[in-house]
C-alpha cells in the first residue's frame, strides 16, 4: 500500500480516492497533483461559482451538491450541463481562451468544492505528461457527451430527447430539479412533466 | 430442518447482510446511491427502498407473532406451507427469473436520499432481534398474512425465512446497480 501524505489525503480524500483508481497514475503522480488543489470552497445554495463577464482561472472537483452550468438571455436562462460530486467543472471556453465568460455556473444545493488553478494545472501537464494524457481522455469523454447533445438538440420529438438522456444519465434525474432539466432538453416544464 | 438450526442459519444471514450494507451502501453519497444501471431499472437506494416498504409490514407481524404467549414448543421441524413454498421460490436469490413487483411496493423513479440506507439499518436491528424471542415461539403456527393477499397466512419461520431471502435477493440487485466512482469532465 502506497503511503501518502496525509495532509494531501485529508485535506481532499475523495479526489484521492478516485484519483488512486486512476490507472494512469503512480502513487508518486496522485501525490504530485493532490496539494495542487491548494483552493477549498462551500458555494451556498443560490450562489455563483462563476457568473457571466469573468475569466475563468479554476477547475473545479464537486464533492458535495449539484451546480448548473447556464447562459444567461434576455428570455430564459439556458441550462447546459450539471455537475454533482465527483464531477470535474469548469466554464471551459473562458478557462482555455482566458476571455470574459457568457456561461454561469450556480449552486443548486449548498455545494462543496475544490480547485485547482489554470496555471498550477498546465504547469503538472508540463512536467508530467501523464496528465496531459489524462486531461486528453476527460476531454474526449466531454466532446463525445457534447456530440450526443447537439444530435439530442436536432431531434424534433420532446419524448425522443428525453429518453436519451434518460438512457445516457439516468441518474440526473435524481440530482437536478426537473425544471432545469427541462431547459437543458429544450422543452418547457409542462412538457417534461407531461412526457416523463 | 429442526427450528434451532433454522434459526442460527437465519440470524447469520441477517447480520452478513446487515454487514453488507454498513460497508457497501452507508459510506456512499446520493449520486452513486442513486444510479441506474439502466433506465427502467433500479437504483440501489430504490432496491432499499422495496425492502424497506416489505419490512415496514412484515416486521410488526412477526413481532406480534414471537411475543404472544411463549410456548417453548421444543425444537421441533420447520414445516412450510404452499404459500410459504411458493413465495420462498419467487424471491428465491439464486434463480436469475424476474417478477413484476406489486405497484405499491415499486419506488421506481421516486426521489431517495441517503435516509433510506438509514431506515433499512434500524430495520435489521429490530429484525435481528425478533432472535431472541423467537426460540421460545412455534415458529409452525400459521399467522403471518401474506402483503399482497392478507387472506392467505404464512407460517411464521417460513415467513422470517421469505423476509431474509427477499432481502438477500435485493443486495445482490443493489450492489449491482451502485456505481463505481469515476471522474467526469462537464464543460
């Protein structure tokens, strides 16, 4: 049994606990990367990780809670994606391009997070190229589930998106209050509850 | 089988499963609690769930039936009734069949948070100890009325006997559907 630094181990131990399963990763590679997420926050119910116009300099691990990821507009505001414990979050375009962001990202439930900064991680990815491989195959799992959207998106029957997602993450439904899951699949409330 | 060895096989099987679901179920958070394995099938806080809707009502009936009059009967054969025999062969863990569940007992898609593993533990501790009383009851005597049908009456070791192997069959479910952690990237 490897033997980690217990302040990394207790300080994020779901993290660590997933990470070690991992099979990329060394015992000497989890140890490298757990104090990089040096950031701990609690967002209460209602509140921002990340609102629209900034830049966005953190990914985030949920351990506790659900959050949405929104853009706001002058009529709705639309949902496109969640995150619960164990997901990875970001507002990725302002993360990679380091513009303002248009996304927001909101506590659903009173959500319990840790973070690691955007130059803390290249810096990793640099000096280890197992985590540039890691960060690759997360991106690739993410452009597929993006994929899988945009085709959802095109399909004219509410019952027909709904029964993907529900086939694709049935567990959402579990998590994230069914309205906002209504934004996600681009029908109105009514019609969810409707179909469902 | 005679009722002593009956009930030490039965009280075992109670613990290992109440074990079972302290170390497999109790640590995990709602998300994995609460996945599908696919969409119309079972979460494993929804396999709780059914197990706890059966014990809410078997649980009471037993102990009715344990704490009236001690007889001491001796320690005589565990007999089974037909509808004991039938029952024990539907939830019977080791047959791959499936059965359409009652629609009161089917938690399908209702909203369970980690409060259900709470509820089935405090169960297993009221069941684990119908034990203690249960060897001074006969357990042949028929007067355990059957959920679905509370005409018919099971006899109250087969009974004890359906309740365990109805639990077991539903672990086995719920450790199934429970998810393995994994990290996943939303953008």
């Amino acid at each position: 049994m490897p033997v980690f630094p217990k302040t990394a181990l207790n300080l994020t131990p779901m993290l660590a606990d997933l990470l070690q399963q991992v099979p990329l990763f060394t015992p000497d590679d989890v140890e490298a990367f757990l104090p990089l997420w040096k950031k701990r926050l609690t967002v209460p119910r209602g509140d921002f990780l990340i609102r629209e116009g900034q830049v966005e300099q953190h990914l985030y691990f949920v351990e506790s809670g659900a959050l949405r990821l929104y853009l706001p507009t002058a009529h709705e505001e639309i949902c496109v994606g969640f995150a619960y414990p164990n997901t990875l979050i970001t507002a990725f375009p302002s993360l990679v391009t380091q513009t303002p962001s248009q996304y927001c990202i909101q506590a659903l439930r009173r959500s319990e997070l840790v973070a690691i900064t955007k130059a803390d991680f290249d810096q990793i990815q640099e000096k280890r190229p197992i985590f540039g491989k890691f960060w690759r195959m997360e991106l690739e799992k993410a452009l597929v589930g993006k994929i899988e959207r945009e085709v959802d998106l095109q399909l004219p029957d509410p019952a027909q998106r709904l029964e993907r997602l529900l086939r694709r993450s049935p567990h959402i439904f579990q998590l994230v209050p069914r309205k906002y899951i209504a934004s996600y699949l681009r029908m109105t409330p009514e019609t969810l509850s409707r179909i469902m | 089988m005679d009722a002593t060895t009956f009930l030490t096989q039965l009280q075992q099987q109670a613990q290992t499963q109440q074990a079972l679901v302290r170390a497999e179920f109790l640590p995990l958070d709602a998300a994995l609690l609460n996945a599908k394995p696919h969409a119309t099938g079972w979460s494993a806080l929804e396999c709780l769930e059914h197990l706890n809707r059966y014990c809410r009502f078997y649980l009471p009936h037993l102990e009715k039936a344990l704490s009236a009059a001690p007889i001491s009967p001796g320690n005589l054969p565990v007999r089974y009734s037909w509808i004991g025999r039938k029952s024990l062969a539907v939830v019977d863990p080791s047959s791959p069949r499936k059965h359409k569940t009652l629609r009161h007992m089917n938690p399908h898609n209702s909203r369970l948070t980690t409060a259900v593993v709470d509820e089935f533990l405090q169960h297993q501790d009221r069941l684990l100890s119908l034990f203690a009383l249960a060897p001074k009851a006969d357990l042949n005597q028929k007067n355990i009325p059957v959920e679905f049908f509370r005409l018919l009456r099971m006899r109250t070791g087969e009974a004890l006997e359906f309740l365990l192997a109805h639990q077991q069959r539903h672990l086995q479910q719920a450790l199934r559907a429970k998810a393995q952690p994994t990290i996943s990237l939303v953008v």
